[in-house]
C-alpha cells in the first residue's frame, strides 16, 4: 500500500475520480436524460435508513414520500439552476467546489492510515512542536501603582529587604503589599497560564527566576514580589503520550501536501496572464 502514499499517484487517483465525476454529470445532464428523474431502490433504501438512524424507527409510507418528493423537488430546482446558470460568477459557489476539490484530494491522501514507523519519523523532526513546557509554583505580593504612586518600586524593594532578612523560609506574606483581585498562590501553572493572567512580560520574567523571593515584577496590575515554589523543567515528551496528536498533525500534513500536488498538477494545464502594470498601479494608488 506504500504506493498510495505518494503525492503523483494520489494526483492520478484524483484525475480518475474527476473523470468519473465528470462522465455521471456529463450523461446526467445530456438532451436524453437531463429531464428524467428517476428515484430507484437505492435511492428510496437511503431516504428510508437516514430517516431511522435520525428517528430511531422506520418511516411510514406517508413520511417516505413526503422525502422521495422532496429529494425530487430538490433535484429539479437544482437542475433548472443549472440550465438558468445561477451557479455562474457566484462567489458563494465558486468557494464551496472549490471547498470540494480540496476535500476530494484530501479524501484520497488518507485512504492508507499512518503507520507507527512514519509517526515516529515526523516525532522526531518536530520534537520543539511537542514540547511539554515548564511549571512553576508561585507566590506574590502585590503593590498598587495608583496608590503608591513613584514610592511603589522604594516600597517592594523595602519589603523584599524585610522577607530575605526576616525568615527568607516564608512562602506568602499578601499583607505587606495591597489588596489583589485576583489570587495570590498559583500552582504549577505553565508560561502561557501565567501570561493570560499577568501578562507576557511578568511570565517571561517568573520563569528566570531560581525559588525563592525576588522582585520587583511588573505586571499589567503593577508591582509584585515573588515566591517561587516549585518548578518544573520543560520536557520532551513520549511517543505513547502524542501518539493521537501526531495523528492528527500528520494527516493535516498529508492533506496539504494533497492540495498542493492537485493544484500544482491542474496547474499545468493553464496559461496564466497578469498585468502587471495594473497589478503596480494599484498599489501605487493605494
């Protein structure tokens, strides 16, 4: 199955789809067909089975063909569309086949699941997008730059002074700065945690840091002192551990890869022409 992996002959497979696709529609819509209808055994058999699996029983004959006249109602309208040309120079529709063609092409790029050897190969090259980050355990002491004013930076350093002099031991002390809104013990929260909640600058900064008290911070909110408790380093993690993830980002590479083959592959058969000069002159103007 090896083969079916490979971008030219999932391209090949898509070219024979098109051409089937093409040949049903083709005989569909000819001056023999284009005006006959017909629901067959299949049709009605699929009607009746999606009715079940939404309904949890059988339709009855009344609701049966009230689908069967529906489908038919939907498939001449679609057709007198067609023959009017409403599918013609709509944005809407130029954007969902579009839509169809890409999915077609990443149909075929999944027919063959990916295998452990191929998930391990694409672990190993993108090991930094796996990355398990770092944890910290944290403590602070909060001062308030409206209300302190120019002494709030004199005030934490003179605080940070007390707890290293003190009992550099104590993990909290919230009462010798001011009031918080938020809390003030936050446990193995990783950057990105600490960022949504402090900021990028006090995240990047917490995460220098050894344990211990240390500080002044800045946040969004003003001053901190910090206690840092417990860290956790960052890691790369096991295979067994992102095995589902790999999956997924794997088969996102191949349906992209998928894409790009198709188009690149339809590409060929084209002529491109841009004018440049109105390509330049519209950028001059804006």
């Amino acid at each position: 199955m090896k083969i079916l992996r490979e971008p030219l002959t999932q391209f090949v497979m898509l070219g024979l789809a098109l051409l089937f696709v093409y040949g049903i529609t083709s005989d569909l819509f000819s001056s023999d067909t284009g005006r006959s209808i017909e629901m067959t055994e299949g049709d009605i058999t699929l009607l009746a089975q999606t009715f079940q699996a939404q309904w949890q029983r059988p339709p009855t004959e009344e609701e049966l063909r009230n689908l069967i006249e529906a489908r038919v109602r939907e498939e001449v309208l679609y057709r007198e569309a067609l023959a009017v040309g409403l599918d013609q120079d709509d944005l809407v529709v130029r954007r969902r086949m579009v839509q169809k063609m890409e999915l077609l092409s990443q149909d075929l790029a999944l027919l063959v699941d990916p295998t452990d050897q191929e998930l391990q190969t694409f672990f190993q090259e993108n090991q930094d997008d796996y990355l398990v980050p770092p944890l910290v355990s944290f403590s602070h002491v909060y001062f308030n730059l409206d209300r302190r004013g120019a002494a709030a930076e004199q005030d934490a350093s003179r605080v940070l002074e007390e707890l290293l002099a003190d009992d550099p031991q104590l993990r909290r002390a919230p009462d010798r700065g001011d009031r918080f809104m938020l809390q003030y013990d936050y446990s193995l929260l990783s950057p990105l945690d600490v960022q949504r909640q402090f900021g990028a600058r006090f995240s990047e900064a917490l995460f220098e840091l050894e344990p211990g008290w240390h500080g002044p911070i800045v946040s969004g909110y003003g001053l901190h002192l910090v206690n840092v408790g417990e860290r956790v380093e960052s890691r790369v993690p096991t295979y067994e551990e992102v095995r589902e993830q790999l999956i997924n980002d794997f088969n996102r590479m191949r349906r992209d890869r998928a894409n790009e083959a198709l188009y690149e592959g339809l590409l060929e058969a084209y002529e491109i022409t841009i004018d440049e000069d109105a390509l330049r002159r519209s950028v001059l103007t804006r």
